[in-house]
C-alpha cells in the first residue's frame, strides 16, 4: 500500500517534535509540554506508524522496550579510545604548555578548548549517514562492549542527527553520567519500594550502561556530554575543537554548557579554578577539568602516544573533604587477630559517596589525632581511596551533641574475650586464634575473595551467617557444604544454592600462587605467593623449605620467612591443607625458577608508573622479578624499559628524553605472556 503523502509528512514532523521535548525534557531538563501532551504526541506516532508499516530504528518511537539481549558483544574502537594525562597543581599545568610550545616551535599562545572532567563512563556513539547505529562503551581502549540497546533509550542522545548526512560515518564520544538531582531521586524512589541503594552517581550510571535488559536502564535517568569525535568518513570537520561542539550541538547531540574557550594556559589555569569553586553547585559530579589544543590541526601534530594525547591534559582537584561527628569507636579483629579502630560517623557525603564509617588504623593514629568520641573531624576522599579522618576540628563545647569521651583499646578481643596481646609498639592481636569468630570470619572471607580461591557469591554477609550458626568453622568446611544446608538458609532459594556450589566446585581449579595467598599466612600478599610459587614450584618444597632458602626468596625478608616457617611449622595448618587437597582442590605445576637460565630478564631495570588496570602492580613487579629484573623507583639512563599505564606523568616524560622503550600494559602483558610461556 503505498503511504499518503500527507501521512508521510506527518510521521516526519511527529518525529521531530517528539525529539525535541524529549530533548528539552531530559537534557535541559526545560520541558515547554504537558507530560500529557508528550504521551499523545508519542503514541500518535506509534499510531501511524503501525497503521503504515512505518517503524524504524531512528524512530524516536522505538526508544524504549527492545528485548532484553542475552550477553554483550566485543566491539573493537578502530581509533583507540585513550585516556588523559593528569597535573594537580599549576606548575605542572605550565609545564604542559611549555612542552606543547616546544614541540610546535610555537612562540605565541595556544588556544584551548576548557571542559569539566566529568564523573561518569566513556562511550563511543557511532552514526551512519546520521542514524545512530552502534554505542559502545571505552573497555580496555581498543575494544568495548555494544550497549546500543541501553544509549537507544537514553532520551537526549538522538537517534537521528539533525540533518541527514548522507554517506558519512560520524564517531562520537563522549561520558555518560547521572546527574546529582537524578541520584538523589533514584534512591529516594528506590527505599520507598525497598529496593536496593545506590553508591554514587557514576556507579550508578556504570552499572546501568551495562544491564542486560533495556527496560532496566531506562529508568535509570543517565545524560551525556559529548567531548571529542573518533572516526569520520565522508564529512569534512570544521578547524577547531569548540567549533566542532557548536556543530554537533546543532545537529542535536548534548553538549557541556560549562565549556569555554581561553587563550593561555593562565587563562585555563583561572578556568579552572573558578570551576572547582563551582563545584558542589554543579548539577554533576566532575573530579577536575579538561584541556585540550582546540586546534585540530595542531592536534593531528601533536600526536598521541599509547595512552594518551599529547594535545589534552586533566587538571585534576584536590581530594574532597567534608567534616562530621565521631559517633563512636569500635574495635574490628582483623583474619590475624590485629585488632582494629573503626569510627562511626555520622554520615557524611564526600568525593561522590556517603562515609559513615572509616578506619583509624592502630592506637598510634588516634594519638596522632588527637581523637575522641564526640569529637568533630574532617574526612577526606580522593578518587576511589578509602575515606580518611584527617584532623579534629578544635573542640567546639557544648555544641557538640555527643559527649566527649576517650578512646581506649578494650582489655580483651571483642569477639572471643581472649586477652589481647602486643604486637610491636602499636599493634595489639586478639591471643584467641582458631577459636576466635571474628578471626575465622575474616580467614574464611580472605580465602573465597577474588583475588584468593574467587568463589563467586561466597561474600561476607554469607559467611558471617554460616560461621554464626556453626555450618562452618573453617575454610575445608566450605568443600563439604551441600545445596541443602544452604538452601535452608534466609533468602538463598534452591537456584542460588545450586550457582554457589557450582561456584564452589569451580574454585578447585585454582594456581598455586592464588592456594598460598588463600591460606592467608601473616604478611603474605599476592606478590610474595606469586615469588614462593615461581621460585619453588611446588607447594611441598616451600612447606619444607627452612628459613635460609626461604630468604633467597626474592622480596622475602628474615622476618617474613619466620612468619611463613611458623605457619607450616604447625601441625593443624598442614592438617588443613591436606583436607582441602583432599577434598579436589588442586592447581596445574609450573617450573621452579631456581635456575636463572631460566631468568630471562636478569640484568634489566624495569620501571612501573601510571596505574595498570589488568593487573595488580604488586602482582606486575613480582613477576618481573621472577623474570630476572629488577624493578626501581626512577627512571635513568641504567632504565632498561618503563611500563607506562594511565596518568604516567614525569617518568614517562623522562623515559622519552631518554630516549628509553616505553611499553603500555597491553605490550607489557603481551611480553610477559611471551616471556612465560
Ligand atoms: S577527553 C582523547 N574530555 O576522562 C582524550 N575525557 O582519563 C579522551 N572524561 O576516559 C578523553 N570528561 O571518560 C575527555 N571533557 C572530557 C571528559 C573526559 C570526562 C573522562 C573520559 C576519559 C577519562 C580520561
């Protein structure tokens, strides 16, 4: 049947109308219509649609209600998705224009396009002749997942650019967040219905990018910025950066109303203070400012290296700090028996999450402070460090809601009421051992977390109720639990019980580093389990070994190699690991390394800076040491190769003066999987 004019003419001007209040509604939050008004223009649309056979994707019709997808698909960024190099302080900042000067031979001053660092999660829109075809998130920088289901049903990214751009490929990227307001609200509508509470804006927006079921993450209330173009096919970009933003702004696509052009880096400098003056009124959260070359030109000559561009830097602001009352001190006993000072707090929102408890480390630190129950103190959150009380604010009397009260280390563990013992000069250690719940708790948590034997779904709340009703006493009891016994628990149905066993069984397969680390003997990391179990290869030989070759150990002191003799020297810990070898759990042999043939990185200095987001950088030193290297603090001339992660900054510098190879994680990992094998 073909379609009346009249009625095509009225489904592209529906279309129209209906993206620019949603616009209006979701990203300028601005709406000119009656919410009703909107549901009639809407489900006219949906009407002629149907009637005419006229759906299509860039409808505007078609936002909401996709099927839910079954898993997410690898999507590969064919120019990387990089991250930023990051100054905290105004000198750094100069020293940033001073390098892109000398590199461009340029005399006079730059300019730069300023833009909030926004909190959120990086994502790539990818439009075909203007139809939004493919989202995708950052991943690891070359690929990402496709989440086009979920940004579909995110109201102010168009599905349709404005104009039809014909035979182009147009790549946006920008961040995807939630705003303060939208947080705020999400969680107040989630207690009423008893649903779960959300941490911060930014996981919030994280988590819901990334559900499976679209109807989901349409009601989480998540904008965008855009902030760069990726790939662009067929369209000729105009010369700068703040040009391009106007452009795509007209074409629909939402852009931070907060950017600003300035000339000199002084001029970026007082940008961005006034924007951290700025900050806690902001409708989103922001961790610092952008800036970036606004020429594109310039760009192009400036180049990236493997993280980051030279043309772009983050200004990044000082941690966050927010003061609240000390409400109370309770002393935590840790998987050793050291016995820890916890604050209760009255709580506090800071760095983008709400505080409400903090540790206080050792009896030294509270001194240091000067701390007391009822006292008013600062707390400090940068980034995603755990909060810190910093200082007390000077006792403001009666004031104070609470009275103020020393804090004193209780005369027996808290837990088990064993007499407590002293373990250095600051340190005190619950004497109570294996009889101990506290103690048992936490070494059956250290076992099962991720990073030891990874058994999904075994946390800590689930722990604390099993050793509470004396299911289990110790970790070789967690091979013996069957899907009954935890099925008969509160709120563990039959098919939860089932995935927890499974995820039991699973964790049989394990390494032999992750098995020493599991049995949690005192001052053994991850690390120094990865270099017992690459020097001796198997676990029999480091249960043997005496104090002297546990020394040659590379990073094994004298005094953790008494910790680790005093731990197999005890007859009921060997008992234990029999029983959990008994019980299947096992690990594939790898070579000892005794030999340095078998080193084939002796003689190197390696150099770690930035973070590395694959691996822990304990876990990447010990295995470089494994390997032979060495592995120092600076860069110099002796510097064989620098591993360089995100927000490398001046050893990396250092390293290019030099003229040193410089690797980025993925090469890294790809050398040490090449190395190893
Ligand atoms: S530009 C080529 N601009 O910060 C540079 N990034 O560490 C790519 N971010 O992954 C980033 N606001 O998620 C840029 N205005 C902004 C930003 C921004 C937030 C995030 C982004 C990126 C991370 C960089």
């Amino acid at each position: 049947m073909a379609v009346p004019e009249k009625i095509l003419r009225e489904v592209s001007a529906l279309r129209q109308q209906v993206e620019h209040h949603n616009r209006l509604y979701h990203s300028q939050d601005a709406p000119e219509i009656p919410d009703a008004d909107f549901d009639a223009l809407l489900r006219r649309l949906e009407e002629l649609e149907a009637k005419y056979a006229l759906q299509e994707d860039a409808s505007p019709s078609q936002r909401v209600g996709g099927e839910a997808i079954a898993g997410f698909t690898q999507v590969r960024h064919e120019i990387a998705m990089l991250s930023l190099n990051k100054v905290f302080d105004e000198a750094d900042l100069k020293s940033f224009e001073l390098r892109l000067k000398k590199r461009l031979e340029a005399e006079s001053s730059l300019q730069y396009s300023c833009e909030p660092k926004v909190d959120g999660i990086a994502v790539s829109l990818l439009y075909k002749d203007g139809v939004l075809e493919r989202a995708a998130t950052r991943g690891d920088g070359t690929t990402g997942e496709d989440i086009t289901h979920n940004v579909r049903t995110i109201g102010s990214i168009p599905l349709q650019l404005k104009p039809k751009i014909k035979n182009t490929v147009i790549e946006i990227r920008g961040e995807i967040f939630l705003t303060k307001e939208g947080f705020k609200k999400l969680n107040e509508a989630s207690e009423k219905e008893g649903g779960k509470i959300f941490v911060n804006p930014r996981n919030t927006a994280a988590g819901a990018i990334r559900q499976l079921d679209p109807k989901k993450a349409a009601k989480i209330p998540l904008q965008m910025y855009c902030y760069s173009v990726g790939r662009v096919d067929g369209f000729k970009l105009p010369k700068t950066l703040s040009e391009v933003f106007s452009l795509i702004s007209e074409w629909g696509l939402p852009v931070n109303p907060d950017r600003s052009v300035e000339n000199g880096i002084d001029a970026c400098l007082k940008y961005c203070l006034a924007l951290l003056a700025k900050r806690s009124v902001l409708p989103y959260e922001i961790d610092g400012a952008v800036l970036k070359v606004d020429n594109l030109e310039l760009q192009r000559q400036l180049g990236s290296n493997a993280r980051s561009p030279r043309w772009a830097m983050a200004y990044k602001f000082p941690a966050e700090e927010k003061s609240t009352t000390v409400l109370d001190v309770e002393f935590q006993v840790g998987r050793t028996g050291t016995i820890t000072p916890v604050a209760r707090l009255e709580p506090v929102f800071v760095g983008g999450v709400t505080v409400s408890n903090t540790t206080l480390h050792n009896m030294d630190e509270i001194e240091r402070l000067g701390l007391q129950i009822g006292d008013r103190v600062i707390v400090r959150r940068a980034g995603d460090v755990i909060p810190k009380v910093v200082k007390v604010i000077p006792h403001e009397g009666a004031s104070n809601k609470i009275e103020r009260k020393p804090i004193l280390i209780p005369e027996v563990c808290p837990a088990c009421a064993s007499a407590l013992e002293k373990d250095g000069d600051v340190l005190y250690r619950c004497s109570g051992g294996i009889i101990c719940p506290a103690q048992r708790k936490e070494s059956i948590k250290h076992f099962a977390s991720r990073s030891a034997m990874d058994i999904e779904g075994l946390g800590s709340k689930l722990i604390e109720l099993l050793v509470d009703k004396e299911i289990i006493t110790s970790v070789a009891d967690i091979y013996a639990l069957t899907p009954e016994q935890l099925a008969s628990l509160e709120r563990m149905g039959d098919k939860s019980a089932a995935k927890l066993i499974a995820a039991i069984q699973k964790s049989k397969q394990t390494s032999l580093p992750r098995f020493l680390f599991a049995l949690g003997i005192r001052e053994v990391g991850e690390a120094t389990a990865l270099q017992l179990a690459t020097h001796f290869g198997i676990l029999d030989g480091i249960i043997a070994a005496d104090l002297d070759s546990l020394v040659q150990v590379p990073d094994v002191g004298p005094i953790m190699a008494e910790h680790i003799r005093v731990f197999f020297s005890n007859k009921s810990n060997v008992a234990l690991i029999e029983k959990l070898q008994g019980s299947g759990v096992t690990w594939p042999v790898i070579e000892a390394s005794y030999d340095d043939s078998a080193k084939p990185l002796l003689g190197e200095t390696y150099v770690l800076t930035g973070s590395l987001e694959k691996m822990p950088r304990n876990e990447a030193k010990a295995m470089l040491i494994a390997l032979g290297a060495k592995v120092a603090g600076s860069v110099s001339k002796n510097t064989s190769c620098v591993v360089a992660g995100p927000g490398a900054g001046s050893k990396l510098a250092k390293a290019e003066e030099l003229g040193i190879k410089v690797l980025d994680e993925e090469e890294f990992i790809a050398l040490l999987d090449e190395l190893m094998a």
